[in-house]
C-alpha cells in the first residue's frame, strides 16, 4: 500500500473535513500518498482526482461540509461506471480507497473491493442510522443544533402558550428526534422505529393542559410524515393553537461540535491503519467508546436499533 485516495459521498454532515484531515496527516505520517476525490464517485469515475498534501488539510478541521465536495451518482451503480472509477485509480496508482459516508455509499465500496480494490468506510452522516458504530460523524453536531432551536421556539410557545411540533431529519431513523427530545424536554416524541398511538398523544396534550400546562413540544422524525398533518389534526382534536416548524437542511450545517471532530479524526486514521494492514471491505466505527471495524456484509444485515430505555424514559419523564 503506497497511495490511498479519499472520498466523501452522499449527504454531508459536519465532521467530514476533520475526518479527510485525519486520512491525509495519518497517511503521510506513514509515509503514504495521498489522493483527494472531488464529488464522490462522480468524480472517481471522471478521474478528478487530487494530490493532497499536509496544507490542503489545515484549518478545515472545525469547518462543516466537505472539501471535497459530495454527489450522488447512479452511472455509478453500474459495472460500467465501477469499471471506470477502476481506471483513473489505477491511472494513478492508487492502491486503496476510504470512503466517507453512509449506507449507500458503504455499498459502492464494497463493489470496489469485490473488484480488488480495497475500500473502508467511515460512517458520516446525521441520522446515526449505521448498525455496527454507537455514533456516526455528524450527529452530535447536528443534535445540538436541534437542541438550540428548540430551546427558542420554547421560548415563543411559552410567550403564546401554543403547541409547536418540531419536524427533524431521520427517514428511517429516529435517533436525532429521540436524543433531541428527551435533551429538550418534548411532551411526544414520534419516531419511525415506534408507532405511537395518536389517541395517547392527545390525552397527554389533554392532561398537560387541564393541569395548567401553557405550552408543550412535539419533536417528529420526518420518516413518521408530515409535521403539518400532525399539527392539523392535533388542532382540531384538542382546540389548541398549534404551529409547525420544519428545521430542514440547517440541521447539517455549522461547524462540528468537539465530540465530531474527536470521532472523526479517531475514525479516519484507524481507517488508514487497515488499508495499511492491506484490508478492505470494511467499516470503522465506535461502541462503547473503543474502536471497532465490521465487514460490510455485517453492516448491510444488521437493521439499526433504538436505546429503548432512552425511549421509555422520555414516556416516563413526559407525563
């Protein structure tokens, strides 16, 4: 292993530029070289692809987004477009490839490693919906930006004593509204992963307000549906004012929290150390704060699961 690229693909979350520093300083420490990829396997299949140096690395480590550009590709998924990326690496002589990114992006991987050319991943993405990491690079910046905006609509649904659904990102995943929830004190949280009667919605509504309570916060995972059919029908069920806020693609920008740098620059370099071990078909990851790596086939079998006791204890704590 002399020459390792570098890539980030799918959505981006805040993280990734610390996790792209760590590949490139880890790399060349061990006296790698190394390559960045501009616009995921887009640009892998276009051969636009750069040599990285320690500068090209410095001062991105608390930027969000990703320098080297994200895109989804569907010529991609083809063996022709595989077939292709395989070209302009060996073009240049690129032994190994990291790979930044979620499930999708873990997949393409995969079919380069089966094709021989060794790939690991590094799960980037806010949702924390990869089975095999207890965190993936992203969540906890994006949480806290969450957190900060419910702490202010609280503000305004305390100073016009209304109920306020906040509608969060996670399409099959319910960790950002679960956390973010419990973290901010929501009357209901609504995740896919739990199918919530809506008749105990309104009797917790109903309870709160007959004891005197002005306000209350719904927090809704995007997966369960529109939060402005919720707020309709709690409405018009209840009497209460309702309003809906949708926090949409704010909640993947900024810069990182300490905890994202930390697991990024942590992921990115054992990252390096496998491909340098010659191992491919892989993913990095975190559980209980030591360092794991699984095969993809294990992350592609295992479905994501919920704390349910943190589930439970937001019911407890919301009566």
């Amino acid at each position: 292993m002399k020459k390792i690229g570098v890539l980030t693909s799918g959505g981006d979350s805040p993280g990734m530029n610390a996790a792209i520093r760590a590949v490139v300083r880890k790399g060349i420490y061990h006296n790698l070289e190394v390559y960045g990829v501009k616009n995921g396997y887009q640009g892998l299949m276009e051969g636009n692809i750069v040599k990285m140096d320690l500068g090209s690395v410095g001062d991105i480590i608390q930027r969000g987004g990703t320098i080297l550009f994200s895109a989804r590709s569907e010529e991609f998924k083809t063996d022709e477009g595989q077939e292709r990326a395989i070209e302009q690496m060996k073009k240049l002589g690129i032994d190994g490839l990291i790979v930044i990114g979620g499930d999708g992006s873990f997949r393409g991987a995969q079919k380069l490693t089966e094709k021989g050319y060794p790939c690991i991943g590094v799960p980037g993405t806010i949702d924390n919906d990869i089975s095999g990491t207890d965190f993936t690079i992203g969540f906890d910046t994006s949480l806290n930006t969450i957190i900060e905006a419910v702490d202010k609509i609280r503000d305004t649904a305390t100073s016009h004593e209304r109920t306020y659904i906040i509608e969060v990102m996670g399409r099959d995943a319910g960790d950002l509204a679960l956390w973010s929830g419990l973290a901010g004190g929501a009357e209901s949280i609504l995740i896919p992963e739990k199918k919530e009667d809506f008749s105990e919605i309104i009797d917790r509504l109903k309870r709160g307000h007959e004891r005197g309570k002005k306000h209350s916060i719904i927090l809704l995972a995007e997966g369960v549906g529109s939060g402005f059919d919720y707020g309709d029908r709690i409405e018009a069920e209840t009497k209460l004012e309702t309003r809906v806020t949708v926090l949409g693609y704010i909640q993947r920008g900024g810069s990182p929290s300490a905890t994202d740098r930390v697991l990024a620059s942590r992921l990115g370099a054992r990252a390096v150390e496998l491909l340098l071990k010659n191992q491919g078909g892989r993913m990095v990851g975190i559980q209980n704060n030591k360092l794991v790596d699984h095969a993809f086939d294990e992350v592609f079998t295992r479905d994501h699961s919920i704390n349910e006791e943190m589930y439970q204890l937001s019911k407890e704590l919301s009566i």
